[in-house]
C-alpha cells in the first residue's frame, strides 16, 4: 500500500541549467572549492563561498508537469523512494538542491546522508583534507549534513533520509543503490538517470 510522504515533495527543477541565490552558478559551471576552515568558522552543509547558508530562495511556483517519480516501498520498514532525473554530470548539483529543499523545509541537518557513486561531493574532498580523523569524528557528531562516496558506505550510519548522486559508473550503481537502502531510515532520494535507476534497481519507478 502506497505510504503518503512525510517530506516534501522533491522537483525536477534540477533539469537543465538553474542558477541557486548564493552563487548564480549553473549546471556546466566549474564547482567552486571550498575555502580553508577555521575552528571559528561553522561548516555549512554545502559547499559555497562564505560559512554561513544563504537565505532560502523565494517559493517556486508549483510544476504540474514536472514531478519527482516515486515508488511504493517493498514492505512497511523500507525508505520512502524519490526519483530526480538527472544526468550524470547533474547528479552533484540536483543532490545539492534536495538538501537544501529537506532543510528549508525543517528537516535538521544530522538526518541528513549524501552519498555520490562516483566524484566525491566537494564537501567530502574538502573535509577529507584534514585528515581522516576528523571527517570521521564529524560523522559520530551526527550533527550535519555528512557527504561520502559509496564506497564507505559500509562505515557510515544509518539516517532518517538518505540523497544518492548516481554520478559514477554503469557497473557501481546497483551496488550503491542497495546500500544506501540500507542506510536511509525513512526516505531514500536517488538522483541521476531514471533508466541507470532503474535497472539498477531492478524494478519500475
């Protein structure tokens, strides 16, 4: 029996280019890299070009046409799905949006997991910079958004809502697609080509 979503309804806003407040920046263009950080200085749960989150853009009028897919989970324990079709190369930035969508929308950033199948979001690559340790110290905190590559899956704990950015390989996705089922409590939003999820999947969504 479908279950009626608790969180907001993802949209395919991320086809095409778009431009989010902060940056102005679209789909093709180069993803900035996140400055140095200071003990003083909070980390945002994305990357950009100041500490601090920008202001939530203005509502967006609703597309009647352009809706996220979703599916029935298989039993009353599973997560949720969402689809966002996405290219591969957009998969990052549509991952991106939907966090920021959960977290406008009151979700805290601790329940939030993004995971990529295949470049890592720059925010892992930055925290990864200083050193294991602490970008696995800040995943016990479980105090923000945590960003990791499928491949440390197996390491990292489970949360209420799980983002995957289908952005790798053909041959990785059906793989990381299971894990973060595993990982994601109550809803698991995959972003990328809906055919890739699909078969990666196994069945329609």
């Amino acid at each position: 029996m479908p279950l009626i979503p608790e969180e907001p309804q993802i949209h395919e806003s991320v086809q095409g280019p778009r431009a989010t407040p902060a940056t102005g920046r679209t789909a093709s263009t180069p993803r900035p890299v996140p400055g140095p950080r200071t003990a003083a200085m909070p980390r945002p749960g994305r990357p950009g070009p100041g500490p601090a989150r920008p202001a939530p853009p203005a509502p967006r009028p609703q597309s009647t046409s352009a809706r996220p897919q979703e599916a029935p989970p298989e039993n009353r324990s599973a997560p949720q799905l969402q689809v966002i079709p996405a290219a591969a190369d957009g998969a990052l930035d549509a991952a991106d949006e939907a966090v920021d969508l959960l977290l406008d929308s009151g979700r805290a950033p601790g329940d939030i997991l993004v995971l990529t199948t295949g470049e890592q979001h720059p925010w892992a690559t930055h925290e990864l910079s200083f050193g294991e340790a602490a970008y696995w110290a800040q995943h016990e905190a479980g105090d923000d958004v945590f960003f990791a590559g499928t491949a440390a899956a197996g390491r990292v704990k489970p949360r209420p809502v799980v983002i995957i950015a289908v952005n790798g390989a053909d041959d990785d996705a059906a793989n990381a697609l299971s894990a973060a089922r595993r990982c994601a409590g109550a809803l698991l939003i995959v972003c990328g080509d809906p055919q890739r999820i699909n078969a990666a999947l196994g069945a329609g969504v």
